[in-house]
C-alpha cells in the first residue's frame, strides 16, 4: 500500500519538486484506486484539470514528507551509482575477513568511512564485484575476468595440524618414513568435500594425491581449527588462523618444512574503480597492513 501512495502523491512531495515562476508541474493522474480503497477515504479529487489532493490526502502527504524524504537519501545511499554516497561494499572469506581484514580497517571506520560486508566463496564474490555489487574484494583466487583488476594482497602459508593427543597417538617417525600412510587411519577434517586446501597441501609435502574422502566436512576453517583442537583429526589450514593454539600447545604442526605450501591472496577492484578517494584510500589500507600478516613461522612454532 505504501508503495501505491508513493505513486500517487504529489509530485512536490515525491520527487521534492519546486515551482518557479512561470514553471507549472504537469498534472498527474493518479488510476490506482488500491490505496484509496484500502485506506477507506478518497485521497484525490478526480477533476477535468486533474488530480486535486482531498484534505485526508494533504494531510497525509505532510505527514510522511520527511520519511519519503528519508527513503529517498536511503536509496541513494544504498544504490547510487556514486560510491562517494554510499557506504562502501567489500567482500571476502569469512575466516581472512575476521582475522585480518576487519582489524587492518578500524581506524578507517573510526574516522567515519560506513563498509557493508559480504562474505562468501571467492567465485561468487567476484561475480558480485563485477555486477557493480561488491566495490573491494579479498579473493583467494586470481580474478581473470576482463573490467576487474587485482592485486596481490598476501601468501597464506598452510600447515598440517593435530592435537597433542592425536600426535601423540602416531608412530614415532612415522611421517618421515611413511610419509602420509602414517596418517591413513587418522580422520581428515575439511573446509570442504573437494578437499581444497588438502588437496594442494598433499602432493607438495607427500608427493601423493590426498585420501579420497574426508571424515568430517565443515564450511568455516575456524569450526576445522575448532574441531581437529579437540582431538577429532587432522588438517590443513592457514597458519595465521591457528597461531594462538599452537603458542598454547593446545595444537602442534606435525610438520614444519623449509617452504611450506602458500596461496596467494588478491585485491579485486573493478577497472577505474580507485578514482573514487575513499575506495582508494581503503585499498591502500590493506595493502600496507598486509605487509604485517606473515608472521614469522618461529612464532607460530612457539
């Protein structure tokens, strides 16, 4: 009903029109009986001249004056194609948003900038930036869509991790011998079925494709941490995730080699994009706090 209304106010009220000498709005002619019949009382005066406004109509044109106005600013903040005038939309995986994005960005938010995050898988966050829904993105694949540019943000560097329970329960030396049959009867917990960071870590360190199947499958890598912490597998994560359980001793790296696997995080902008001062200013944010996200892999050890 409000939307009927909407239409079918005044022009003046709607559009926040002004009527200058010698300037006359054209008349409108509002054929939508819905509202009026809702409502219960006419809202206009059907005249050869046009629709008059009935004084239950002028009333309630002044009454929602200011909201109109206010949904008016809001779409504008919200979908205006200015993105001066709008909160800024930045998308990225929810683990490297919590942990590193959201922390590199405070002082921005502190100082008035208004984000609006989306989190998700990389494919489809990219699919947004490039539809105009997203302004920013922390991708962990390299976007190579035409109109998008990217930059490397950081490298993840995975390790494979137990709790010292479950380390305790393997073969002594078994993984310098046996290599990843030590870890055969060992339940494998994942981000997801297609084993994706598994699946990269494996042939690198082993040489051998990974198990055909994981144990325990779960979408968000801080319930994996969660759940190989409390002694239920195995698995392979971005060791900035699990630096605070492994200082405690409340997780250990089964292995700790020279170079360890990485994945290369990337900043996504649409081409063109970074005219825009406070996007650009929020891309320069991460960037230089990113120089900050790989620690040392002895702390990790710690």
């Amino acid at each position: 009903m409000a939307a009927n209304i909407r239409q079918c106010l005044p022009h003046r009220i709607i559009h926040q029109g002004r009527t200058r000498p010698g300037h006359h709005p054209a008349r409108r002619h509002p054929t939508d009986p819905r509202p009026e019949s809702e409502l219960g009382r006419p809202l206009f005066d059907r005249t050869p001249q046009g629709a008059v406004p009935t004084v239950e109509g002028e009333a309630l044109a002044h009454d929602i004056e200011e909201s109109i106005n206010d949904l008016n600013v809001a779409i504008g903040r919200h979908f205006s194609t200015d993105a001066s005038n709008r909160p800024l939309r930045l998308g990225g995986p929810a683990e490297v948003m919590a942990v590193r994005v959201m922390p590199a960005i405070a002082n921005l938010i502190t100082a008035g900038m208004d984000v609006r995050v989306s989190l998700g898988e990389s494919s489809d966050l990219l699919a947004d930036l490039k539809g105009g829904h997203l302004d920013i993105v922390v991708s962990t694949i390299r976007p190579r869509c035409r109109g998008i540019d990217e930059r490397p943000l950081a490298d993840e560097e995975f390790v494979l991790i137990a709790s010292p329970q479950v380390a305790a329960n393997l073969p002594a030396g078994g993984l310098a011998t046996d290599g990843s049959r030590a870890l055969e009867k060992v339940p494998l917990i994942s981000y997801a079925e297609s084993l994706p960071i598994i699946r990269g870590y494996w042939p690198a360190i082993f040489g051998c494709a990974p198990p055909a199947s994981p144990a325990v499958v779960v979408p968000d890598l801080r319930a994996v941490i969660a759940t190989v912490t409390a002694a239920a597998g195995i698995s392979v994560v971005p060791s900035y995730l699990c630096t605070g359980e492994i200082g405690t001793g409340a997780l250990v790296p089964l292995l700790e080699p020279e170079e360890p696997p990485i994945n290369t995080l990337y900043l996504a902008t649409r081409s063109g994009a970074l005219a825009e001062p406070r996007l650009a200013g929020l891309h320069a944010r991460l960037l230089a706090h990113a120089t900050t996200w790989n620690e040392p892999r002895s702390a990790c050890a710690a």
